[in-house]
C-alpha cells in the first residue's frame, strides 16, 4: 500500500482512539455525555470513516493498475512504460494522490535558518535539480524559494517555527539596565530594565495554483519545481509582508532626519549625510550584523546619491550572489516601506533585525483536488501557511524620516 493509504489510515486508527477516549470518559464517571462531547465524537467517527473509504479508494487503485501491468506483460511480453525514478516525493504526491489528499510538510528543525544561510551564500538550489528529495528536503527547498522572495527575511530576521497557532507572549526591551560605579561597602544602585510583552499571533494565508491535467500526465515537465517555485514564493511574499508590517510597527525610534526638499533637489551629499547620521544613531552593539532596508524606488534614489568627494555610497557586490552595499553594510528591499520622497517619510531603517521575530505555525501544507477545476480539465493545489511577525527590541532598529525644514 503507499504511503498516502498508510498515512490516511494512521489518522484513521488516531480519530479512532480519540473517540474512545471520549466514551471512556462518560463510562468512567458514570455519566452520559455532553452534548460537545457527543459531537466530538460523532464527528472523529465520520471522519475516520471518511479516511477509510479513502484509503481503500487508493488501495483499490493501486491493485488495478498492478492488474493492468500484468496483463500489459502477458501480452507484449515486456514491461509497462515506467515514469522516471529521479523524480521526488513531492512530483509523485502531485501526479498520483485523490482529491482531498495532502502533502505533509511538518516543520523540520532548523531549516527556515539553514535555507537562510544557504541564500545568502548564494548556494539556493534548484528543486528541478534535487531529484528524489524526500519531505525533509522538499521542505527545506522550499523555503529556500521563500526566503529569495523576501529580503527582509535576507535582512537578518530571525525566523521561529512553532507546532500550533496560539497567541505566544515574548518579552519586549523598552530600556535597558545600566551598570554605575559603586564604592567600597556602598549600596549598589537599582537600575531595572524596562521590559514589556508582546502577543505574537499567527494568521493563515493560502493561495491556489492550477495545473493542466495534460502536465501532470507529461513526466518530462517538471511539476516538482514548478510547484516548489510557486508555493516557495508566494509563501515568502506573504510572510514577508507581515514582517514589514510588524518591523513599522515595531521600530519607531527616528535615528536621522533630511529635509524633503534637499534630498528632491540633490541626491547627492544631503541624503549622503543622512545615511551616515543613520548609521551612527544606532547603538555600536547592534551594528554587527546590520542591514539597510528600503522600498524599491528608494534604492535607486540612493543609487544616484555620492558623498562629499564625489564617489557613490551604493557598493556593487563583486561577488556574484553576495548583496550590494552601503558603508560595508547590506541593503534589501522591503515591498511596503513607505516608497515616495515626502514630508513625514520613513524611507530607509537600518539597524539589527535580528530583533524582528518571524513566526511560522506548523509549517506549509499542501492539498491536491481534481474537483476544483474540473470543467477545465486542471488540477488545483493549494498551499497554506500561518504566520505573524513583532519586533522585540524597538532600539534595534532606526530610520531616516523626511521633514518639512
């Protein structure tokens, strides 16, 4: 039987156990159930009969395709036309699996920092090119395509996975203690952090992807990539967004200003100087390691902008891979920072990110139906994530506000 049946029928046998445990429970304290306890109950069991049905479904298929083959060698005395072998878990799920079926990517331990590292060392590959992965590195892949879709993630963001969706309470630093000279058998002064909490919670994005049936049936297209780039990137711009997001509301400490009108009528030593005055607002412990971030347009703005002896401030990387610079110090592109040169403007930040904490709950999930399409012959997959994102030191980061003067 394939692992799809086996996977259907272990949460068969689980819902099973479930609702034993419920009509155990009423037996126990001799009395009858609730009516919540009765519903859950009815409900695991009709689920449970739902996955059987499915699962023999699969089983019965399997046998007639075998059925299929034997009467296939009977005849021509050869074997049946076999799909290549180098194609992976994830291609095979998409090509062979029912409607309703899914794909189980559960988190693997590391891997949102392990695909961070291996972009920032150029060293992402291809799905196309990882023939035979199995969940563990169809999972990591993929968030290899995430994390090239979002450069706040490149920035230094520090990515968490949790099991469930629930609220997660984190410390916040407003203030940090400080140490004072104390003299000999003199009382130390108090000097207490300002710490807060911050709820972090989670919210579920997902999005649907269709496949011509005739693809699916084609084994020399590559249906792993391409689901693999799809859910990979699509999963990274949303996740991404809500770390811009939460990084605006997060960070709200001004470390320079420049006057709107200046840096309009000369990207040169104006908006030079601000960046500097940037740069060294921020606290000398949270330079190492540092990134710029700003919107697209404001990248070019700062392309033009030279400092006083006429160089440009914009460091091309001669490394191929390795991200452009800016007084030695990475810039990367946030979609929905503010994007325009005007008064009140926040249009670069530049500090740790580190401090921004990115949340995914339970990994990404994938589900196939034949159904959703139907009428034109394509096959939908559907992906799904829950993620959130909240800043918890906001002296990590500062940024570069225009004003009227």
């Amino acid at each position: 039987m394939s692992s799809i049946a086996d996977t259907l029928l272990e949460r068969r046998q689980t819902l099973i156990t479930e609702a034993q445990e419920i009509a155990r429970k009423g037996v126990t304290e001799g009395r009858d159930l609730t009516v919540e306890e009765q519903t859950g109950f009815d409900q695991r069991l009709a689920e449970a009969e739902a996955l059987d049905a499915r699962a023999k479904a699969i089983a019965d298929g399997e046998l007639r395709a075998k059925d299929l083959e034997d009467s296939f060698r009977k005849v021509t005395g050869r074997e049946a036309e076999q799909r290549t072998d180098t194609e992976g878990e994830l291609a095979r799920w998409a090509r062979e699996s029912r409607t309703g079926d899914f794909y189980d990517l559960a988190p693997v331990l590391g891997a949102e920092r392990r695909a961070l590292m291996a972009v920032r060392a150029g060293e992402a590959r291809a799905m196309s090119a990882s023939a035979g992965l199995g969940k563990d590195g169809v999972y990591g892949t993929l968030w290899e395509y995430a994390v090239q879709a979002s450069e706040i993630l490149q920035a230094g963001a520090d990515v968490m996975n949790t099991s469930d969706g629930n609220t997660l309470p984190l410390p916040v630093v407003t203030a940090h203690a400080t140490g004072a000279t104390a003299a000999a058998n003199a009382p130390i002064t108090a000097s207490d952090a300002g710490l807060t909490t911050v709820d972090l919670s989670v919210t579920k994005d997902a999005y649907i992807t269709l496949v011509p049936s005739e693809l699916l049936q084609d084994a020399t297209f590559d249906l792993e990539g391409y689901l693999a780039r799809a859910a990979g990137r699509e999963l990274g711009l949303r996740v991404s967004a809500r770390a811009e997001a939460a990084a605006i509301a997060g960070f709200t400490a001004s470390g320079a200003t420049a006057a709107t009108g200046s840096v309009l009528a000369a990207t040169g030593s104006v908006l030079s100087d601000a960046l500097i005055d940037l740069f060294h607002s921020v606290n000398p412990v949270y330079r190492t390691g540092s990134a710029w971030v700003a919107a697209d347009p404001i990248h070019g703005l700062i392309r033009k902008t030279k400092d006083g002896s006429g160089q440009y401030v914009w460091e091309r990387s001669l490394v191929p891979g390795n991200p452009i610079t800016i007084d030695n110090k990475p810039i990367y592109v946030a979609t929905s920072f503010d994007s325009t040169v005007a008064n009140n403007k926040k249009i670069v930040y530049f500090g740790d990110w580190s401090a921004l904490k990115v949340r995914i709950a339970g990994g990404l999930r994938f589900e196939r139906s034949n159904d959703y399409a139907f009428g034109n012959d394509q096959v939908a997959f559907r992906a799904v994530v829950r993620s959130g994102a909240v800043v918890v030191d906001p002296n990590a980061v500062k940024f570069l506000q225009l004003t009227a003067s």
